[in-house]
C-alpha cells in the first residue's frame, strides 16, 4: 500500500472508530474485556509500572493495566480516534482512576521519549498497522531496559473452513465484499507466528514467547451476538453490504451462532487468541 493509500485508510478507520467511541465494547457480550485481561497478566504488569497501551479504544487492556499498576503507577493509552481516547479518559475519571492519562496518537511511531515506560501493550491492534516491524523497533526504543512488549491477536482459522469471531458465515461475508485482515483477520496476524518472533528478534527484543489459548464471544442470544457485530471494527464489513443481502447474511449469521454455540441457553463462541511477550534486554 503507497503513502496515500496508507493514509485514506488511516482516515477511514478513524472515522469509524470516532462514530463506534460511545458504544465501541459496551454492550452485554463479553469478548475484549477477557482477553484484556489476559494480555495484563501475560506482560506481567506490576504496582508502580508504567504502561503504555497502543489502540486503547474503549479500555479493554488499558483498565485491567490501571488496576494492576495501582496508585503508584501510571497507564497511558493512545488511539487514533479522539472520540475513543476521549470517552476511555472521561471513563477513568468517573472510575476515579487518576492514573490513567489517554492522548490521540498513531500507534505506528508513539511520540514519547525513550526509555519511558516498564511496559507497552497493544491489544487486538498492532498486527492491523501498517509497518508492523517499524513499529516493533519504536517500541524497542520507548521501553526501559529490561521492559516487557505484549501484544495480543485474533489467530487465522483456515480449516475445515476459514471462520471470523468463530463463524463461517461472517469469514464468507469478509471473503465476498474484500473485507480481509481489515476488519478481523481470516490472514494470519503479523504474517503468521513464526515472521512475529522473527520481527521482534529483528527489533532487538528476546525472551520472545508465544502463547495461544481460546477467548470466547458470550452473548444471551443470536440477536444480542448480531447487534455486536455493529459495535466494534466489524461495522466496516455491515456498510459495504446492501440491504438486500444484509437480511440473509443476519440469518445466516444468527442461525450459525445457535448451531455452533458451546452453550443451548445462550450464545459462547470459541475463539483462539494469540499471546505474545517480548522483553528488551537489560544492556
């Protein structure tokens, strides 16, 4: 992708986010909010770290980072869109989380000093950049010696058949409009584990690990789980589709996720997650 492509889809996106920042994860179905979670706990966040969290959008990473850091610690998140990073700050406020700053930032190259933080994290967001190893080399530079890098990614499902958020019907709806790794990915996050590793090595990281363990879309019911789908990255999938078609994907999508949930009395959606923890060396 050229210079201007680059930027028309940068401006996409934030317009995007901008209009999903007020209900961008905040509906009844548990998804980021776990994973967040997880991720925290991979990069060992500690009291008194602090973090940086690249495409904070609504928090998901970057308050389950404020809890563990604690009162002595502070937490930074940044975003593309103004509207997310916004909405994530005046959240931290009515939490009382004075920790927590949240600033409008490309993710690609963060504008801070080196060596200012003990952590980066970037949850569900890094693999979509564009220059993902230049990226890896200005985290490098930003982390403290002996700082931790983790990231966290959708893992592809190829077969029996390429799946999205755990259903074939949402991969064959990508596949038809083009969709791609531009809204969830059915290629390979990073270019596939093995060029991560190779990226992070490159960037000057070790004690690189990678780690897959399945997350879950849990939602009361086909209709609650389809609303979802309107609420996150996914809307840039819903607006390519016309409303002729758009009824008989929503069925197709709904009757997928009944057949296909863990559960008989609510929608639970196995998804595999990538875990990745990288550390930039003491000297």
């Amino acid at each position: 992708m050229g210079r201007q492509g680059t930027t028309d889809a940068r401006r996409q996106a934030q317009l995007v986010f901008d209009q999903l920042a007020s209900e961008y994860d905040r509906s009844d179905v548990e998804f980021f909010g776990p994973i967040g979670a997880r991720l925290v706990a991979h990069a060992g966040v500690a009291p008194g770290d602090t973090v940086l969290d690249v495409g904070c959008g609504r928090g998901a990473v970057l308050f389950p980072a404020a809890r563990a850091v604690g009162e002595g610690g502070k937490v930074t998140g940044i975003d593309l869109s103004r509207a997310m990073a916004e909405s994530v700050l005046a959240e931290a406020r009515d939490k009382g989380l004075r920790q927590v700053d949240a600033v409008v930032m490309e993710g690609a190259e963060p504008a801070f000093p080196p060596e200012s933080f003990d952590v980066i994290t970037g949850g569900m967001s890094v693999h979509m950049l564009a220059d993902v190893p230049g990226a890896l080399r200005a985290y490098h530079r930003l982390l403290r010696p002996g700082g931790r890098l983790g990231l966290s990614a959708p893992v592809t499902v190829d077969e029996p058949a390429p799946e999205v958020f755990g259903l074939r019907s949402i991969a064959r709806l990508c596949a038809a409009h083009n969709a791609g790794s531009g809204i969830y990915p059915y290629a390979e996050a990073f270019g596939g584990v093995r060029q991560a590793l190779s990226d992070l090595r490159a960037a000057g990281f070790t004690e690189v690990t990678e780690r897959q363990e399945p997350a879950f879309v849990t939602a009361d019911s086909p209709e609650s789980f389809l609303r979802w789908t309107w609420t996150h990255g996914m809307r840039r999938l819903w607006e390519r589709v016309s409303d002729r078609e758009r009824a008989t994907a929503e069925n197709d999508i709904k009757a997928e996720a009944r057949a296909r949930s863990e559960h008989t009395d609510r929608i639970v959606l196995r998804i595999p997650v990538m875990y990745i923890v990288a550390t930039r060396p003491e000297a």
